[in-house]
C-alpha cells in the first residue's frame, strides 16, 4: 500500500490563539514574546509585513509597533498548551494515527483513505477553524518530507488558500523547483551552505542529485534518507506513540535579579514543583535533582556567578515536598551572598517508571498516602488552573523573581474568574 501523510499546521499559532478570545484584533497586527517579554515568536502577516522578524527583540521594535497599533502579548502557554490539545483531538478524528510533532503541529497517516485528496484537506481545514477556531494549513504528500514542503507552500501561497497536495511527479517537481534548500524539513543552515557547494540550491536539484554515496559521505546516512523522501520513497515513518522524558528541566530567568535566599527557595521550589508534574504525567519517579543558579553572564564589570550541584536519592521519589526539601539544602550549600542572580532552576534525572522502582533498605520510600496526595492535588490542578495548590514552599506574596510578562491575556480556558463574558 502506498503511504501518504498530511501534514497539518496551525498558522501562527499563538498569535491565533490570543486572536481567538479577541475578534477585534482581526485584521490587526499581532505578535507574542518569549519569556520576559524579549524577542518576537509569534507574529501575524500583518506583523511581517511591517518588517518585524522572528527573534526581535521588542525593544529594538516597540516604537514602531506602538505607531502601527501592534497588540503584544507576553507568551500564555496555558491557553496555548489547552487549544493545542482541542486542535490535536479534532485532527484525530479524520485519522487512525496521528503524530504530534509539535504544540502546533501534527502528521496524519493517509494511506488507504479512498477520498479526493484536495476535498479531504480542505474539510481538515474547515473543521478544526469550525471546531476550534484556529486557522491550519494542510500538505499532503507520499513522505513527510514533501508533506512539509507542500504545508510550508499552502501557508505561503494565496492560490492555494492553505492546502497543497502533491500527488504527482509533476506537480512535486514544481513544488520542489520553488522551495530553497535551506528549507527542506532536517537541512538546516550548515548543511544547506555544503549542498550549494555543490551546485544545489533547491529541493529539485537535492533530488536530481545523482551521486547518492557522496550524499550519505557528507550528510552520513539522515541526509540520504531525507532525498529519498523528495523521491517520494517514505524513509520516516509516523512516531505515534510518545516515548517517555529520560530528563525534564524547568528554568527561568528572573523578571528583577534576586540577592537574597528566600527568593532564590521560592523560584526553586516553584521549578521543583513544575518539574515534578510532568514527571508525574508519565508514571515516573525520578533519583537524581540538579539544582544550578547563576548571576546575569553579560552583566558589564561583574564576574559570573555559576553554582551548581546535585542530590542523588536511594530510592527514586515522585513527591513533590521530598524533591523541594532535598533541592534546598543544595541550594542553600550554593548561595552566595552579594550576588544578584538572574536566572535558577532544576533538572529531575535517572527517570524510572514509578511502578518499577528499586527500592532501598535504607532510604525513604513514597508510601500509599503521598502517591495519592501527588493525584489528587494534579488532578485539582488540571482542573482549577496551574498551581491552584502548591506547597507553602513555593510563596504567596508577590513575586520579584517572577517572569516579567506585562501584556498578559486572560486566562479564558483555566480559570473561572477570567472566562470571557457575554453581555
């Protein structure tokens, strides 16, 4: 059976999703900010067109942003994380198997599927905006690869109103002809300088490329694999099934510098918490915590402060007050006072299935009633909004060490005060 993928992509997707709340911003230019209100990851056509690029920063842009009439927002990734989730589940429903690539972008596997290919990718389209009220764009195509460069030229072109299918060699090779080499899916930019070197510069002549062994001697054997998909022989089959975090780091730098140690707990204990949950969210239980905590490196005429250690437990733990109470007495053996830190956090590693856990004579174990605990407070959580309940370790007063984030939206899917109203 021949394959055939969709690839479907939700067009700048955070922007929608703040876009999503408000019906006036349509038609209005629109970007979100990375942590801290730093740089653009999100932006509108109507952004680009004012030349705004991705990664600029917005103070080198706010003066021509607030002559423009630009809405910024400060990065809400529970609003993002909770449409991304509605938008996943509708696509799953015009496919058996499906590959979340990403928070905003999934595989769908075709093969088999006896429908007219453009009609089957415009009800995708039409559907999940009807559902979820999040714009996509669908290529679909015999390889991944291709179902790639079939979304990226549905995005870009007006024609094609967001669906692109490339179903024949002809229209592939036209396809391929447009598309630079730089943006085949897995080139990236050092490649794609040693592929010009030689004579290639876009995705037709990548696949025209004769001389496949000097492709697998330069690009090692990823980089043939990636022509064969612009031949149209699938190399990349779909990753349905999740594979579990052998690692989960939560860090951030702080909105103000932090001299003294009960910010510093604070933060950690906050990492420590978050980190905790998406360990949880997988069955697993983790024995070692790394705590680090630094001064601003490029502070001008002040030396950089770096600490660092780490705790190894004897027996792997999922409590988030263990992890917090052992992540502090490292960290109070790592401050330092007179430093101003700019930025903390926490990495939770040798990961193990929490049902299949060695245990140790000598260490503590999660007994019944903390593992139950641990459920009950993740479950309020999911349900009430992020950390309705939280350890006393983790602060209630107002946080200086907190992300800086002045153009906030609302939390209109995770709490109840801030639902949108009808009048």
């Amino acid at each position: 059976m021949t394959k055939l993928y969709a690839l479907v992509d939700c067009n700048s997707f955070f922007c929608s999703c703040e876009r999503l709340f408000r019906p006036d911003l349509e038609g209005r230019p629109v970007g979100v900010l990375s942590n801290n209100d730093g740089c653009f990851v999100s932006r509108t056509n109507e952004l680009k067109s004012l030349g705004v690029k991705m990664g600029d920063p917005y103070f080198k842009v706010k003066s021509l942003c607030e002559k423009n009439d630009v809405a910024v927002f400060s990065s809400n990734f529970a609003l993002y994380t909770n449409i991304s989730d509605r938008v996943m589940s509708v696509l799953s429903t015009f496919s058996p198997e499906i590959e979340v690539y990403s928070v905003d972008e999934a595989f769908l596997d075709l093969s088999g599927i006896d429908v007219d290919l453009n009609e089957y990718a415009r009800e995708i389209r039409d559907t999940v905006f009807k559902w979820t009220g999040i714009p996509v764009s669908v290529g679909i195509a015999p390889t991944k690869t291709l179902a790639k460069i079939a979304n990226n030229i549905g995005k870009k072109s007006k024609k094609a109103n967001g669906v692109v299918v490339l179903d024949n060699e002809k229209i592939t090779d036209i396809a391929l002809a447009r598309t630079e080499i730089s943006d085949i899916w897995g080139i990236g930019s050092k490649n794609a300088v040693k592929l010009r070197g030689l004579g290639i510069k876009t995705a037709l002549e990548f696949k025209k490329y004769k001389n496949t062994k000097n492709i697998q001697k330069i690009f090692t054997k990823l980089g043939r694999m990636t022509q064969d998909e612009l031949r149209g022989v699938s190399c990349f089959e779909l990753n349905i099934v999740s594979e579990k975090k052998k690692e989960i780091m939560c860090s951030r730098s702080f909105g103000t510098p932090v001299s003294d140690l009960r910010g510093l707990r604070e933060s950690v204990a906050n990492y420590v918490t978050s980190a905790c949950e998406k360990m949880r969210k997988q069955n697993s239980a983790c024995a070692i915590i790394e705590i680090f905590c630094h001064s601003d490196p490029y502070k001008v005429g002040e030396e950089t402060y770096f600490g660092k250690d780490r705790v190894k437990f004897l027996t792997p733990t999922s409590d988030t007050r263990r992890v917090i109470k052992y992540a502090w007495k490292a960290l109070d053996g790592l401050f330092q006072m007179g430093v101003l830190y700019k930025k903390a956090g926490v990495k939770l590693g040798s990961l193990a299935d929490d049902n299949e856990m060695q245990c140790s004579l000598f260490g503590d174990t999660d007994n019944q009633k903390s593992l139950e605990l641990m459920k009950v407070i993740d479950k309020i959580n999911t349900r009430e909004g992020d950390q309705v309940i939280r350890s006393m370790a983790c602060g209630v007063d107002n946080k200086s060490w907190k992300m800086r984030r002045e153009h906030l939206s609302q939390r209109f899917v995770t709490g109840w005060s801030e639902l949108p109203k009808c009048s």
